[in-house]
C-alpha cells in the first residue's frame, strides 16, 4: 500500500513537471547566434515560412489567434516568446517539444534563422548580437564528394576529398543523409563522421518506399561547427521498394463519378426502370385496345 | 336494391354543387396564403426555415416520408387485399388508390420545397449518379404515382360509360371529359378480358413498385452513418409503418366520404371492422419492428449512439416520442381489439389519433439523429444545435396537405367514388347463388 502511494505520487510529480516544466536549453546552444545578419531581405523569407508552418498553431504575432492547445503555443510577439535568445529559439524549433514538432529535418538552418529573423520584428528593443565571421565561404567550394550505392547490402558509402591539391582524404567531416519523403525529409541511419581515410557508410532500411521503379532521392548534408547543414550531394538511388499508388478514382466505384459507376449497378438501375417502363407502356396498348374493340355509339 | 337504384345511389355524389365550389376555394385561398410563404422562401432562400447546417433535414423531409408512407395504402388494400380474394373491399379501393394518387403525387412537391434552388431540379436528371438513392427515389416516386394513376384509371372506365349514360344533367366539359375517358367501352367479352388482363398485371407490378418506393426512401437515410439511421432494418421498418398510416388516412376517408356522400348502404359497420383488424395486424407488425429498432440499440447502448437514443427515451424529445409509441400505436392497439371501438365514429377518432402519432414518428425519426452527429459539434451559433420549425416552414408544409386534400376532392367529386361496375357484378353474383 505505502509502495503503491509512493508511486503516485512519483507518477504525479512526473506528470506535473513534463508539462509545467521550464524548456531548458543547453548552455552551449544558448549562445548560439545567427550566422548572417537579420536584414529586410531575410525577415521577408522568414514571414513566407512563418505563414506556412507556424501560423497553424501559434496564430498571428501579436493577436492572440493561436490554436486552444496544451501547452499553449506560445505568441511570437509576446515578452516571454521574446525573453529566448536566438540561439534557445533555434534550438525550441529545431527540437521540438511534446506536441511542437522538430523542424530539424523539415527547415533547413537558413530557413530556421530567417523564421527567428522575422519573428524578431515584433520586439523593438530586440538588438541582434551576431559575430560576423570573416570569411563566409561555401564548404562546398572546399570539398568533393563521391557516393556509391551497394545494393546487396543496402549500404551508402561517402567519401569525402579535400578539394586541394593532393586530394587529402577529410577526416572528421560530419555528415547525415535524408531520403525525401511526401512532407520534408527523413534522416536514414545516424549522423556520422568520416575516418582517416574520409570515410563513412550508411546503411539503410530495407522497406523504404520508393516511386514506381523503387527510385528514392537522397540528399548528403554537411553539418558546420555553427550547426548549419549544407547539401552537398542529392541523387536518386534504387533503395527503395517499388510502390505503385493506385488512384482510388481511376477503376469503377460507388464513390466514383456517374461514367464510372459499378457495371452491375447500371445494369440493374437501367435494366428495373426499362422492364417496368416497357410493362406500363403494354398496359396503355391494352388500354388503346379496349378502344378499338368498342364503338363510339354508346 | 335494383341495378338502376344502385347506379342513381352512386352517382349522385358526382356533382360540382355550390357547397363543393365552396370547399374549393377556401382550399384554394388557404393554399394561396400558404404559396405567400413559398414566396418569401423562393426569394430569401432557405435562412427563412429553421434548417441550419447541421440539422438540414427538417418538416420538409419528414413530411415527405410521411406522403411516401400514406401513398403505400393503394398498393395494400387493392393488391395485396384484392389479389387474396377479399371481396369487401370493392367499396373502398378507389378511396384507397386516389389517398395513393393524392399523396404521391405531392410528395414529389414536398422534396422541390426543400430545395433552395428549385430550378436546378434538372440537375438530378442532367447529372444524377447510378450510385446515389437519391436518383432512385426520384426514379421510383415517378413511377409509382404513373401506376397508381393507371390503377384509378382502369378500373373506372365501365363506370365512365355509366356515368355517361345516366347522368344527362352534367356540364358538357364533364361529359365530354366522360367520353374520350371511357375508351368507347360497351362492355363486350373483349374488353372486358382485356380490362382485367390490364388490372391483373397492374395488381402485380405495383406490389414491388410500392415496396420500392419506400424502401429506397429509407435508403436515403439508412446508407448515411447516422445513429438512429444507420440500421439495416430500416427498409422494413418503413414500410410496415406506412401500412399504420395507409390504414389509418383510409378509416378517416372513409368515414367522410359515407357521411358527405351519404354512402351508409354501401360503406357501413363491416368495413370499418374489417378495417380496425387490419389496423390492428399492421400495428402489431411496426410494434414489433420498434421493439427491434429500439430495444436492441437500448439494451447495448453504444457510446456514440447513447446521446441519440437518450434524447428519445428521456431527453428533449420523449415527450413526443411516449406519445408516439403509446397513444400513437400501443393504445389503438389495445382500443381496437373491442368490438365496440371498431364502429365507425370511434374507430375515425383512434384512426385521426393513429395518423398525428405517425406525423410525429416520421419527425422524430427525421430529425433527432441529426442533432447527435459522431463528430462533435463545435464553434457553431447556439440555434445550430437544434431545430425548430418555422411559421414560414410550417406554412409550406400545411401547403402540401392543401394541395392532397385539393386532389382527394376533384377526384372523388368529378369522378364515383364506389366502383359502380365492380359493386354490380358482385351483386348479381350474389343472387345467382
């Protein structure tokens, strides 16, 4: 008895703290900052993603239009929404929380920046701290990468090169791969750094849908030491099952359009209305018989 | 009786005299006044009614089930009744058939009001789907009221010609119309042959015509995932109840008609009794098919059908639904196995209370489970959640019975109401034996 009430109790401090409490982001994430500076051009892009992802459940900034749920999504424009730091804002919105969802492999860094961009609008005393690196160089003007699908073992393996002159393995890279699905992307295995010799393989799941033929697009990012993901390859592979999606319009139905209904149907419905039509149109001959068998002189 | 007495007795009621001119134009006016609200309807749409998106179905639909219903008479008195050799129901199958005529023929009406575009009634034709028991309604509604025309129609031709004969005080237009209508019918062994070649197949056609017509209608409902809707008796269940009100909507015709007509030597006590125990056995029938619509969804009480069934048996509608049930089928039930109570005046009252009772059924079964949808109604104005007629809505309904009561009477006053052939026949085989 003391054990079972123990374990309530256990369960309801639990219950009570998932839901109440703080988000806590770790401290090296805290301070991460934007990699470009917020200007009109990526506020603009910002709203556009905003509009499409967010705006479903947090509603408008500022008019309070956000969805009825537990925990409530937060207003954009409120001080505790803007009491985050960039870098906690990246974090919330890539990870995502019991019922916000990750946008990790939905929202390229980019986008996530943009989005914290244009949420900033609506804090006038929000002063952007940013270190301007240097150098803003793609990574992949610096290296090159070589894919190759095996298909018996179902294993992607990646090597990456330094794009210098004696073509140097990169060792230490690190890298993931998504496979394109009907909404944003899936990470296939984990994420993975590359050996000594650059290095690294995947293997993937043997019951990927693809298209018709079995084809899936699949996309190699490179993560930076800032946290931002770069593609650096995107080919199609045939790693996935065939799957053939069949129209449920296409074949006749009961819930298909008129030309497409069921054939017994027509034939019933068509065939009831002629026999009984035909029957009445016999009785009215009869009926113009028993006029011809009589005389007018009555 | 002799045959000329017979002939004088039942024609005599054919006659546009000044109380019937009488009778019609305060129809008419009433109709007229009713048609003001059809108006307002036609021009302001459907927002004048107290229809709303979730309860879109309301007297216009239960009004026209209940016509459906009361037009399934013809069919049991002059099919089923006359094709197993009743011979006392002679007097009252044309009563039966123009109830029929009447009361189908409306109901086709009754389905255009409930539209907020009347004009796109083509559409259905134009566009209708094989799959959709809306088409088939129409299909079968149509047919049935062709057939109950032709089955008023046939056997009243040998009484065109008599009529012709023996009545030379009509309008000329009447007995013009009595001309072309009676098919130059003398009465020899080829016609007659031919005539009751006609009927017979008639007879037989229209049994699964009738059955159809409110089957489907039940369809319309039944293949909706409805609670109170969704239940596979529910073709059956129909049709026995409309026998409830065939029956009942015929008691009361023929009541009128023997006091109007003065018809008390050819309607009298032994059709009223042998019409109380058919009320009876086709009450005892729907009593059984709502013991099986209620008591088995009662005794498990599904979650999701517990808020419909609730709102019946104790909620916002068991006052109706009691009345319905108990003074509406169980006590005429009990009433009519007496003897006493199957005389004419008593058995019209129980029959008037039998007929309200089924109104209401039809209402209760068209609108309670449109207020307990499986998805939840949410973010909807307040008037949303229920129904309630409007005068409007109420005006166009009482519009159609106008309209039913405007046929019953042209037909019964412009053409016998008592097969007068028929009653000869049988009267002169009588007295062979």
């Amino acid at each position: 008895m003391k054990n079972k009430i123990f374990l309530l109790i256990l369960i309801s401090c639990f219950a009570y703290s998932v839901f109440s409490q703080e988000w806590t982001v770790p401290d090296d994430k805290k301070k991460l900052t934007a990699p470009f500076k917020f200007d009109s051009e990526h506020q603009k892009k910002g709203e556009e993603i905003f509009n499409k992802t967010c705006v479903s459940c947090h509603g408008h900034p500022g008019q309070g239009d956000f969805a009825k749920l537990t925990p409530v999504p937060k207003d954009p424009a409120s001080n505790e929404y803007q009491a985050n730091t960039d870098g906690e804002l990246f974090f919330k919105i890539s990870e995502g929380r019991i019922i916000m969802p990750s946008f990790k492999n939905t929202l390229k860094a980019v986008d996530i920046w943009d989005l914290i961009a244009y949420v900033r609008t609506y804090n006038k005393d929000y002063v952007q701290v940013f270190t301007e690196t240097a150098t803003e160089t793609s990574i992949t003007s610096k290296i090159s990468s070589k894919i190759t699908f095996a298909e018996e073992d179902k294993k992607l393996k990646v090597r990456i090169i330094n794009k210098d002159a004696e073509k140097t393995a990169s060792e230490g890279v690190t890298l993931s791969i998504y496979a394109k699905r009907y909404f944003g992307w899936l990470q296939l295995d984990k994420t993975k750094k590359t050996d000594q010799n650059g290095f690294v393989s995947f293997s993937l799941p043997n019951d990927l849908p693809g298209d018709s033929i079995g084809n899936l697009q699949i996309t190699l990012k490179i993560t930076d030491d800032s946290g931002f993901e770069e593609t650096i390859a995107d080919t199609i592979f045939k790693a996935g099952v065939p799957i053939i999606y069949n129209n449920l319009l296409d074949n006749r139905a009961m819930w298909n359009i008129r030309s497409k209904a069921p054939l017994w149907l027509i034939l019933t419905y068509s065939g009831t209305v002629l026999t009984v039509m035909s029957v009445i149109l016999y009785i009215i001959w009869i009926l113009a018989q028993i006029r011809k068998k009589g005389s007018s002189e009555i | 009786m002799t045959e000329n007495k017979i002939i004088q007795d039942l024609l005599q009621s054919v006659k546009l005299s000044k109380g019937f001119y009488a009778w019609m134009t305060f129809l008419t006016i009433s109709l007229f006044v009713c048609l003001y609200a059809y108006y307002l309807q036609l021009t302001t749409g459907l927002g004048v009614t107290g229809l709303r998106d979730y309860i879109s179905w309301g007297l216009y639909i239960a009004n026209f089930v209940f016509f459906v219903a009361s037009s399934l008479v013809g069919m049991l008195i002059s099919s089923i009744l006359g094709l197993s050799g009743q011979k006392w129901i002679t007097p009252i199958v044309r009563i039966a058939e123009i109830i029929a005529v009447a009361f189908a023929a409306v109901a086709g009406l009754v389905i255009v009001s409930d539209m907020g575009r009347p004009e796109k009634l083509a559409n259905v034709f134009l566009y209708g789907r094989f799959q959709s028991p809306i088409l088939w309604d129409v299909t079968v509604v149509t047919t049935y009221v062709i057939i109950s025309l032709l089955l008023f129609y046939t056997p009243l031709i040998p009484d065109l010609t008599i009529a012709y004969k023996n009545r030379t005080d009509l309008p000329k237009w009447q007995k013009g119309l009595y001309k072309i209508l009676s098919l130059n019918w003398v009465g020899n062994l080829e016609q007659v042959q031919l005539q009751k070649k006609a009927i017979g197949i008639l007879l037989v056609l229209v049994i699964p015509v009738a059955m159809a017509i409110h089957t489907v209608t039940s369809w319309l409902f039944a293949v909706t995932p409805r609670s109170g809707w969704s239940s596979t008796i529910l073709g059956p269940y129909f049709v026995t109840g409309a026998f409830v009100t065939g029956v009942a909507s015929v008691i009361i015709a023929m009541y009128i008609f023997q006091k109007i007509y003065s018809l008390k030597e050819y309607i009298y006590d032994i059709h009223f009794d042998k019409m109380g125990k058919l009320l009876v056995l086709v009450c005892l029938i729907y009593l059984y098919f709502n013991i099986n619509e209620f008591l088995i969804p009662g005794y498990r009480m599904p979650k999701h059908e517990a808020a419909h069934l609730h709102s019946l048996f104790s909620g916002s509608h068991s006052i109706m639904f009691w009345f319905v049930q108990i003074v509406g089928l169980i006590l005429p039930i009990i009433l009519l196995i007496f003897k006493p109570f199957r005389k004419p005046f008593p058995i019209t009252l129980i029959a008037i209370i039998v007929f309200i009772g089924a109104w209401f059924k039809r209402y209760l079964i068209v609108i309670s489970p449109q207020e307990h949808p499986f998805l939840p109604i949410q973010n909807v104005p307040e008037n949303f959640t229920y129904y309630v007629p409007t005068i409007t809505e109420i005006a166009i309904t009482i519009a159609s019975f106008v309209l039913v009561l405007m046929i019953i009477s042209v037909l019964s006053k412009v053409f016998p109401i008592i097969p007068i052939h028929e009653t000869l026949t049988e009267r002169n085989k009588q007295n062979e034996k």
